[in-house]
C-alpha cells in the first residue's frame, strides 16, 4: 500500500476503538515501537465485514 503512516495509524485506532483489532505485540525498533495486531472474532463473525474484506462465507475459512 502507498499510504503515509500517519493515514494508517489513524485508521488502525478507528479498528481498535470499534473493538476489531487486538494488540498482539510491540517491538522497539530504532527509538520507535511497533505495534502488532490481529483481526478478531467480531470480524469473522460479522457478515457485512466478511463481505467487505472479500472473505467469503464462514465455512469458507
């Protein structure tokens, strides 16, 4: 993706305020942390959000 990280940070906060991110870790990295994260249940079992992500049916997975 071509998209600056100050796009991309506010994006992920919106996910992790909509509760469909967890933080699964943090790595210091030249004076900076980066932070992991990992789609949740609320994705999954979500129909519209599968939809959107291209995902397919849940039996699909």
């Amino acid at each position: 993706m071509d998209l600056g990280l100050s796009n991309v940070s506010y994006h992920v906060r919106v996910l992790m305020d909509c509760k469909v991110l967890d933080l699964t870790g943090t790595k210091a990295v030249r004076g900076s942390v980066q932070h992991f994260y990992v789609a949740n249940a609320a994705v999954s079992e979500t129909p519209w959000v599968r939809e959107a992500l291209e995902l397919g049916p849940p039996d699909a997975d």
